[in-house]
C-alpha cells in the first residue's frame, strides 16, 4: 500500500512497508548485488530511514487531522473555531454572598481577609469589603475563592470554615445557604466543551430563536438562557404578547445582552421581558428590546427510604449520601426556567447511589415528596404524621411541581430532609 491522500483521508504505510519500497528502491538503482541481508550497511540504513518516514507520515496524518475540528486540540482546535468566531473560555472564581461572619460588634473586615473550606480545602477572600460586624455580632460578606475552579460548598456549622487570615475579634464564618450553581466557577473550557459549544454556536444565523439564544450564550457572564415565543398574533400566552419572543438570561451584562437580541432578531418581532434596554439601531433611532432575568423558586424536598428486605448494606453515612444526590440532580436537571420539578425522577440517582460495592440494593423503596413555601420562608407542611401546615405554606406531594418560564427551580441542603427507615 502507498502513502497517499485518498477521498477517505491520509492513508499510510506500515514499517515494513516502507522497507520493503526502501528495498526495492536501492536494488533497482544499484542492482541485484546491493548488500541489504542482515547487518549490512545497506539494512542498517533502510531501517533508520524507513523510523524516520513512518514517524513522519504519522505527523502528517496528525496535522491533516487536525484540520478537522472533531480532532483538533489545544492551540489548532482554538484557531480553527475562530473560523466561526468561537472563542475559548477562560477560568473564573466561584463567588457567593451566601456567607455569614461573626464577631465583636464593629470589628471591620476588609477585602482579601481569608478563610478556608476545611471539607475540601479551598481558601476564599472576602470581596467587596469592608464590611462591618453589626449590633448582634453578625455581617453578611462576600467572598470568592483564591484560585479558578467548580469549587462548591454545601451550607455549614462555623466548624467546616476556618479563618486563615483575619482580623482581631472577628471569631468565625460560615455559610448561611449552598452556593447557588450560577456562582460556581470553572477551569479553562476543555476540549471536548469547546467542540460542543462550537457547533451550538454554528446556529447562531439570526431571525430564529436557536440564533438568538447561541449569540447571547456567547457574552462574557451569561451562564444561562433560554427563549420563549408566542406564535398566536392576538392572545397573550405566558404572558408575552402576540407575536412577540422573550429571553430568559443569567447573567451578562444588561447592555450586551440587549444588542445581541437586537442584530438576531426577526424584523418587527418585539423582545418582550421585564427588563428594557434601548438599543440605537443603524439609523440613529432607539429601539426598546426586552429581556427577562428569572426568579428562584425555593424547593423543599423530602425523601424517604425504606431498608425493610434490602440485601445490600447502608452506606455510614447514607442520609448525607441522599441529600447529596438529591441535590446534584435537581440542580443538574431542574436548574432551568420553565423546568417543572418532577419528585419520582429522583428515586433513580438515589437507588444508585446506595448500592453497595456487590450491586446490592441496599433500600427496598425510595418516596420523594416536593414543595414549594409560596413567599412563607418557613419549611412546608409535611405530611401525614407531621406537623399541621402553617398559613400560607404548600403541602408536600408526590405530583409535578410547576415552574413558570420566568422561573426556575432552587435547590438548598438546608431545604433537603432526609428519612431512612
């Protein structure tokens, strides 16, 4: 077989196979009376030059590959989803507000004052400071973690954080709540990510709700969307007016967000949301266009599992082994505006997570009940067999929990309780 470009690609040869052309090239040129046997010059040649070809027509073929983007890496794959504007993500710090400092009321902590995650080790800095220690001897501050990364926190006691570099009375933080999925950071975007978000971004051709939403995923800051239309020219449907569309985005700049609707929307469809942004169009005159940012639903779970007859063993720490999976799931799944909250589509990843390492069930029977508190604040009513509900708070129950468009469902540790039988 020859070294060739072929409709299927690079085709190349074996090692033997470039020796055998190596062979036959020196016997036609010198004759029948070359030496190539075993140990002669001629053989020892043929072998250093046929390491040499075959080791470079395997970099051809690596090269030729990586004009592909399915194949490319590193520095090729960032030059080829250029070709389509698609850039790279770099890292960014986890940050949350979801901390709560104490100590001597009047003690002032101010920005880069450090505390450390003791359950994984990660070191926060307080930002936005300083922020000063109130009459009850509590603050709430703000900080973000040192390095760039999906560091995640579940909500704590003050023994799972340790300040590593304070200020004289204040005695001790904690976090008053999980940090909230769209305040976890991330490590430069991989390979795999940027090949998949590369031709999510391919639909970005504007006049179509695909394109409009893949332009705004693109700004710096936005960590989710989604679009919503009402194809009805007269009815208002959800809310958004006839004819019109509406995009529900996290984060982003105001601004930005606003004129990447504005260049992909269809002429004269208007962009609906609770949030306005006048755009000047190439003309000089101002266009409104609307967006809206979603509302967090506080969901309640409770989850009950029964051992009676299961030939698998509990994990030692099962209850933290269900709200742990319980949590994970719903916001890998439900983290979304517009997404109901279905309660039997956990029992899944928690029958899973308790099998032992034999494959063994080690409960017999999994109920997930869900709840939503209205505006209470205050855990639902549980239900039969626990407290009476309170006024104004929803009931625990098994059926789809639903979540409007310009929501989307909240998940907390604290909001998680967790039975086992």
């Amino acid at each position: 077989m020859a070294f060739a470009i072929t409709d299927t690609g690079i085709q190349i040869q074996t090692l033997e196979e470039i020796k055998a052309e190596w062979n036959a090239f020196f016997q036609a040129e010198y004759g029948e009376g070359f030496k190539l046997g075993e140990g002669s010059i001629g053989a020892k040649f043929v072998g250093i030059a046929s390491e040499r070809e075959a080791l470079y027509q395997q970099l051809f073929q690596s090269l030729v590959s990586f004009i592909d983007p399915n194949n490319a890496t590193g520095s090729m794959l960032d030059i080829l989803c250029l070709l389509t504007n698609t850039i790279r993500q770099g890292p960014i710090k986890s940050k949350s507000s979801n901390f709560l400092a104490t100590g001597i009321p009047g003690v002032v902590i101010n920005t880069g004052r450090q505390f450390q995650n003791v359950i994984n080790g990660s070191f926060w800095n307080v930002l936005d400071g300083p922020f000063v220690i109130g009459g009850g001897g509590t603050i709430a501050i703000t900080a973000e973690a040192n390095e760039a990364g999906p560091f995640e926190f579940l909500a704590s006691g003050s023994s799972e954080w340790a300040i590593t570099l304070g200020t004289p009375n204040w005695t001790a933080v904690e976090a008053t709540a999980d940090i909230d999925p769209e305040d976890v950071g991330r490590l430069q975007e991989a390979n795999v990510l940027l090949r998949t978000r590369r031709k999510d971004e391919l639909l970005v051709n504007g006049n179509d709700l695909d394109g409009i939403r893949a332009e705004v995923l693109r700004l710096t800051g936005v960590t989710l969307a989604r679009t919503f239309e009402n194809q009805n020219p007269i009815v208002v449907v959800d809310g958004i007016p006839g004819g019109a569309f509406e995009v529900v985005v996290e984060g982003g700049d105001d601004d930005a967000i606003a004129a990447a609707i504005f260049d992909n929307k269809p002429p004269g469809a208007e962009a609906f949301g609770s949030t306005n942004v006048f755009v000047t169009d190439s003309q000089g005159d101002l266009k409104p266009i609307g967006f809206t940012r979603p509302s967090d639903v506080d969901m309640w779970l409770l989850i009950t599992c029964d051992t009676t007859g299961a030939e698998g063993a509990l994990p030692p720490n099962a209850e933290q082994v269900v709200l742990e999976t319980a949590l994970a799931y719903g916001n890998e799944n439900f983290n979304t505006p517009g997404y109901d909250v279905v309660p039997p589509a956990f029992i899944g990843s928690i029958f899973a997570a308790l099998r032992d390492e034999q494959g063994k069930d080690s409960v017999t029977s999994v109920v997930v009940l869900a709840s939503y508190d209205n505006g209470a604040g205050v855990a639902p009513a549980y239900p039969v067999g626990f407290p009476a509900p309170g006024a104004g708070v929803d009931p625990y129950v098994a059926t789809t929990k639903n979540i409007e468009i310009r929501e989307r469902a909240d998940f907390d540790s604290l909001q998680i309780g967790v039975t086992i039988t």
